[in-house]
C-alpha cells in the first residue's frame, strides 16, 4: 500500500504599517496565551510519542471503534 508523509513547517510573522502598536492590551494577552498553549500542546504530542508509536495508537483506536482491520493491510 502506498504511503505519502509530509510535513509543513510555516513560520508567520506579522506587523502593522510603520510598526504601530494598535494590538490592545487584551487582544495582545489573548495572541500570547494561544501561542504558549499550541507550544506546550506540541510538546506534550512529542512526549506522547516518544512513548507510544503512532501504530499502537491508532491500532488503539480502532479497537476502541470496533473496526475490524487485518495488519497485513494497515501497514506497510
């Protein structure tokens, strides 16, 4: 069975005109809180997976689901 990875890196970096500041301070804490959570949210799925590989988990979940799957077919 065919298999394609990818991964996409973007890296996104805005300003305003001249460099204003027209960020308020509760729009400013709002964008700073999201980015610290994706951070630590993309750490934890790091760890995670140091831990347990992506085929036990999704061998995991379909389990869960009751899919019946032969592994002959799944992988590779």
């Amino acid at each position: 069975m065919p298999q394609s990875l990818a991964r996409l890196h973007v890296h996104l970096i805005f300003s305003t005109k001249n460099r204003e500041r027209v960020l308020v301070d509760k729009i400013r804490a709002s964008l700073h809180f999201y980015i610290v959570t994706v951070r630590e949210y993309i750490a934890g799925q790091q760890e995670h997976h140091r831990r347990k590989s992506f085929q036990a988990e999704y061998r995991a979940f379909l389990e869960r689901h009751r899919v019946a799957f032969d592994d002959r077919y799944v992988w590779d």
